[in-house]
C-alpha cells in the first residue's frame, strides 16, 4: 500500500488526500492487482462482505421493535412478524441471512483449504477468519436464543452449560453467564447486548482481514507466488468487481428463494412455542450450521471430554499452517491431498447429519467414526502428507502451462 | 559510574512500582463491569419457594420452579424405593445411598436438570424406571442417580425442608 504514487486531479481532492489519504486508499481498492486466474470460488469474499453488511442493516432495524424481556420478547417477534410494516420481510431476511452468511463462509474456509491459501505467507489472514468464524458462531447462537422460543431456550441452556464441565470454577462460570442460577431474563438482556456489539467486532476483524490479504496479495487457483503487477494479473477493478457482482446476483437469487418461498425450512418448528423452563423438547438440535460440532460434542460419553473435542474441532483449524507443512500450496498438484480433501468434506457433512438425529445406536456409532476421522485427518494426515506426496510439477507463471499448450 | 548505576536503580523501582499501582487500578475499574453480570440481588432474594405437597398420590411426581429451575417432588411407591435401596452402590458411576438422597424415604425431592447439559429429564423412562434426559440419552434410577449416559453426576438435592407434614420449603 505503501508505494502509491497516486495523484488526485482536483485541487480539493489533492488537499484533502494531503490531510487524510482517503483517496489513495481508493485507488489502491481499484488498481490492486489482482491473479487471473480467479475462479467463481473467489467470489466468496465479496458475497461474506454482503451478508455482513445485510445482517447489520436488518438487525438495526429489527431493534427497533424487539423487546429483550422474556415476557415480552416472544410477543415482539410475533409483532415483528404481523403488525410492523415488512417486519415479516426483515426478519426472514435476518434469520435466513444467518443461514446464507454461514453458507457462504464454509465454502470459503472450504475454497482455502483446496487451494492452500492458509499457507504462508497467509497464515494471520487464515487466523483473523478463523476468529471471524468463531465470532460468527458466537453472534448467531445469541441471536438464536433473541426469540425466547423453545429452542432458543434450551439451546442456550446446553451450550452455557458446556461451561459448567469446567472443573472447580464452572458452576461460578455458567453463574455469572446467567446472571442468575439457570437462563432467565438477565441471560436474554446481555445476550442482546452482545448479539448488538459482536457484528461491528467481526466488522473490524474482516477489514483487517483484507489489509492482511492485501499485503501479499491473493492466492490463485494454482498457488503459486506470482509477480504483480504482471501480465499474470488484472486490476480488481472493473475485472473482479464485476464477476463478484455477477456472483452475488446467482447468490442473491437463492438468497430471495429461501426468504419467499420457504423462509421456515432452516428454523425448527419448536422456536414458535415460546420458552418453557419446566419442559424440554424431545429433541434438540442447534442450527444447521452448528450440527458437525454438536455430533462431536455428543459422542464422547464424557462431560468434559465431549466439551473438550469441541472446543479443539474449533481451535485445531487455528494451528492448520503449521500442521499442513507442504510447500505446494494448490491441491490441484497435490495427488494425494486431493483425495482427502474430498474425504474430509463428506465426513463434515455426514457429521452434520449425525448431529440432527437422536444421539443412539448406529447414528452415535457413525458420529463418533467421524469424530476419529475428523481429528485424525487434521493431526496425523495432513503432516503425514507434508513429507511423503510426491507431488506434481508446478507451472513457472499462470500463463505458462496456457502458451505451451 | 557508581552515582549512575544508583539513579538507574531507583528508576527501574519508579517503573515497577507505577506499573504495580496501575495493574492494581486497571484491575478495580475492570472487576465492575464484570461482576455486574453475576446474580443479583433481584434474583438471589427469590431463594426459597413453599410447596403444599397434600395431593401427590404415590407413585405421582410434581414439578415446581425454584430459581428459574424445576424441582421433581416425587412421592415413591414402595417398589421403587426397595429398588433405589437396593442397588450395590459399586455399579454407580457416582455413588451415593438412596438414603443420603432423601429426608423422609417417600419423599424424594431434587432439582429435575440433568447433570449434562442442563436439559429436564422425563419421568418414568429409561432403562432404570427413574428418569430419562432426551437431549444426550442419560439415564437415571428411581433416586435420580445417574447410572447410564453422558452426565457426569447424580442429579442434584436441593436444600429443602419439611415445614409440617404437608409443606416442604425449598432453599
């Protein structure tokens, strides 16, 4: 960012880009150099940044008509939804939003693992998403538990209770999370609370995420460092703004399916009973979202070994840079990575089933099969990988293996 | 030299000692804003709830909220209290007598949260005639131990006492 040379061609513009360089800033978004490669995977990006933006704005305006009591809360939502003016539309698109802004970022943490864009020298872009991600978790569970339904209220009772696994101080822990000796009125007010700060730290977090992208650049479909600016990059702007544009448009059409034609599919069913301290559903389920967690979770027949797996199927994706040590970052030449990339991604999603049926039988002994694969492609794999794939030739440029052919 | 080796030493206690004062301070100001999350007065002044407990058949249980929490009140039958005593305690994840668990033996009084998750468990189901938590599949016996399943302990007794032969107060 440093070596700009840019002139304002105003005399106004040039006074003010002399005061606070706004306008440099501009041009280094508009002339960054950018791969050419990019495919639609890269889209995602610009997609998360949307949907970040679409839940503050909703959001906002939800507030004005929510009431964070617990006599009052349920009603409010159910105000929101008949008599406020398009509160049926701003609550579909917030609650859906939710589920679309997980979507988005799980084929983005996806689309970097393939391409190995956690590798150096990436690694603190990969962490502060990594942190974006775990803070996305933290705002959505809040927000969850806004309505006062039946979910809401046992959701956030089993998942504060994860702290009382703690041993000695989580009964003092799971106390002071409540405000109180169970989830009642001062767990829902600072959940509110919370639910409002924590959009503007994630805020915060992606624009240093993108100025940690920024200092060396993107990575490309075939990971390699390439020269910029060459003639193997465009300048974002007019070249990715438009494909970014053209992806949100296909995003946002299935976005407006959701929100118009089955706005409920994501939710549970047991959230429009309003909460009843004295009976628990029959059957819990977190989002979907948060269901390959929550099969990890219950198959440990432990209480704090359960909690533990949790918290370390979340935190293990931290040390990723340092478990993958391969030099070639693009599974597109790693042969053998390619393959358990692909293992991986079904052992999430038959987690993610797991974690939606009853903890028993044969659904408890496949979760925990998962649970194994899940921790061992992570810890014992992927640095097994590093030293023994042999892998493919890497092109010298992006438009080598192109002119040859 | 030896006059300057003085000065540096009383400098570097200055540091330590305003870095102490101002941790110190730090620590103060912060502590507020975090303990104001602990329950408060409001909620630790609703310690203690009665329960008329007259019209409970054997072998009926009720539910009573105690600190935003539900108390089973369950008048055993005499099956289920032979069975609760009779259990060897070395089969217990977490032993404890039945006679431990209850003041009077018909009378079992304990706070109905699962000792996992937090969940409330349903009555007579599971393996073990007493109480079955659908979240994560525990089980418990007939005096609310736990005996198969993920939770760690039996479910808790609260302190309570009988008043007269018709009340019992909880807290």
């Amino acid at each position: 960012m440093s070596e700009h040379t840019y002139t304002p061609s105003s005399k106004f513009g040039k006074w003010f880009n002399d005061r606070l360089p706004l306008l440099t800033l501009g041009a280094h978004l508009s002339e960054y150099p950018t791969p050419k490669n990019l495919n639609y995977w890269w889209t995602f990006g610009g997609i998360l940044t949307f949907c970040l933006v679409t839940q503050i704005v909703t959001g906002l305006v939800l507030a004005m008509h929510y009431v964070a009591h617990v006599d009052m809360a349920f009603d409010s939502i159910e105000h929101i939804m008949r008599d406020v003016n398009y509160g049926w539309l701003l609550r579909y698109i917030h609650s859906n939003g939710a589920s679309m802004f997980f979507l988005a970022v799980y084929i983005h943490i996806f689309r970097a693992l393939f391409y190995g864009s956690y590798k150096s020298p990436r690694e603190v872009i990969w962490i502060i998403g990594m942190l974006i991600y775990i803070l996305m978790m933290a705002t959505a569970f809040m927000g969850y538990v806004l309505p006062w339904g039946q979910m809401s209220f046992w959701g956030a009772t089993v998942i504060t209770n994860l702290f009382s696994a703690i041993p000695f101080v989580g009964e003092s822990i799971t106390n002071w999370l409540w405000g109180g000796y169970s989830v009642d009125n001062p767990t829902l007010t600072r959940f509110f609370s919370l639910h409002y700060l924590f959009p503007f730290i994630i805020l915060g977090l992606v624009i240093l995420h993108i100025w940690a992208l920024h200092v060396p650049g993107n990575n490309n479909p075939i990971g390699i460092d390439i020269k910029k600016p060459s003639k193997d990059t465009v300048p974002f702007h007019p070249y990715i703004t438009i494909k970014d544009l053209f992806a949100l448009l296909i995003f946002l059409i299935i976005f407006s399916g959701f929100i118009f034609f089955s706005p409920n599919i994501l939710g549970h069913p047991d959230n429009y009973i309003e909460a009843n301290p004295l009976v628990t559903p029959t059957h819990i389920v977190p989002e979907w979202y948060l269901l390959p967690f929550y099969a990890i979770l219950r198959s440990v027949p432990d209480k704090l070994g359960g909690v533990i797996l949790l918290f370390a199927s979340i935190f293990i994706l931290l040390a990723l840079p340092w478990l993958d040590r391969s030099k070639v970052r693009s599974a597109v030449f790693r042969p053998i990575y390619k393959q358990f990339f692909w293992i991986l991604i079904i052992d999430v999603l038959v987690l993610g089933y797991m974690g939606a049926m009853p903890a028993e039988g044969i659904y408890l002994l496949i979760a925990r099969v998962g649970t194994i694969y899940y921790f061992l492609h992570f810890l014992v794999i992927l640095p097994l990988l590093s030293s023994v794939e042999k892998t493919d030739p890497i092109p010298a440029s992006i438009s080598d293996p192109v002119l040859i052919r | 030299m030896d006059k300057g080796e003085k000065k540096t030493n009383r400098r570097d206690f200055l540091f330590t000692a305003s870095y102490t004062v101002g941790a110190v301070g730090i620590g103060a100001t912060i502590w507020p804003f975090i303990d104001q999350m602990n329950p408060d007065s409001s909620v630790k002044a609703l310690a203690t709830t009665e329960v008329d407990i007259s019209q409970i058949e054997p072998g009926k249980s009720i539910t009573v909220l105690w600190r935003g929490k539900p108390v089973f009140i369950k008048r055993r039958t005499e099956a289920e209290i032979s069975e609760a005593q009779s259990v060897n305690l070395n089969e217990l994840p977490h032993p404890e007598k039945d006679q431990d668990r209850v003041k009077k033996t018909e009378w079992l009084v304990m706070l109905g949260v699962c000792t996992h998750l937090g969940c409330v468990p349903l009555a007579d189901k599971g393996e073990y005639n007493g109480w079955f938590c659908p979240c994560h599949g525990s089980h418990y016996d007939t005096s609310g131990r736990i005996r198969k399943g993920p939770a760690p302990v039996n479910m808790e007794i609260p302190k309570y006492e009988f008043v007269d032969n018709n009340t019992i107060k909880i807290g």
